[in-house]
C-alpha cells in the first residue's frame, strides 16, 4: 500500500507561518488605535497651566444681571477655549476662537464689542455674559488644541460680586 501524507515537518512550518500572520495582523490593528489615541492625547500633555481665568477680574455684576470672566493664555498655540458658566438659572457654554464671531450674550469688556476672539498668545481678555438671574456658582474652561478638546484646564467656584472689586 502506497499512503501519502504532508509530513509533520510541513505540517510545523505551516502552523507557524499562520500564527506569524495572525500576529501581524492583530498587532497592526492594535498599533493603528494606539496609536491615534496617542496623537489626540499628545496634543494636551504638559498645558495644563498654559490656559487659565484670571479670577482678578472675574465676577458677578448683580446690578445688570451679568457674569464678567477674564480669560489668560500662556505661550502655546489654541484652536479655541470652550468656557462653561454655571449658576443658579442657567447653564451656558460659550466657544471662543481664534477668528472674530458674534456669540449671542457675550461681548468684549469693557468695549461692549460682540466680535468674540479669543486672546492671544501670552496675554489675556475680559468677557462679559449676559442672560442671568443669580450669582454665577462655576466656570469651568477647557482648551482646544489641534482639533483635540483637553480636559479641564481650570475652574473657578468661588465668584465675587464686581462691587466689592473696586
């Protein structure tokens, strides 16, 4: 009787080469996503202190009903700063860019201009938002660097009245 069979040294080097490509398929897969979850949480790392409210002329007007926050940006390069302020009547988000816009209850302090920009490098600006009915109890504001919002750079829960800022 003549049998044919693959050897069992065929049959090794087979096993092997399929659970070579396995690897390299599961690791190029694997590689891919950290790699981008790298990338959007690089852009972040170390700014932490870069972009801050200026609590010095930060406060809440209680005679117009408005919230004044003051806005510093360190030596780093933003997209924009999305600022939340939060009080007893309302909640409201603002997103300041580099570009000017107009932003309905929000304009420039003290000019009273509506076109919104953000400040520049290494310096600061004064906002003012309007629309509410009690003392603001948080403003939080988080920064947006290429294309990545980053976590929490700052809050503020602790907002004087302006006339005790004179």
């Amino acid at each position: 009787m003549n049998k044919r069979g693959i050897s069992t040294i065929v049959i090794t080097v087979i096993l092997i080469s399929l659970s070579m490509a396995a690897v390299v398929i599961v690791w190029a897969s694997v590689n891919a996503v950290i790699k981008n979850q790298i990338g959007s949480s690089e852009s972040c790392f170390g700014n932490y202190d870069k972009v801050q409210i200026n609590k010095q002329y930060t406060c809440y007007n209680s005679s117009s009903d408005e919230i004044r926050f003051s806005l510093m940006v360190g030596d780093i390069e933003i997209d924009k700063i999305v600022v939340s302020v939060s009080s007893e009547s309302a909640v409201k988000s603002y997103e300041i860019t580099n570009t000017p816009e107009n932003i309905s209850t929000l304009t420039m302090y003290p000019s009273g201009d509506s076109n919104i920009v953000l400040p520049e490098k290494n310096s600061g600006l004064t906002y003012r938002a309007t629309g509410f009915d009690s003392e603001a109890d948080l403003i939080k504001i988080a920064p947006v660097i290429g294309g990545n919002q980053c976590e929490v750079a700052d809050t503020l829960s602790q907002i004087e009245d302006c006339s005790l800022l004179v």
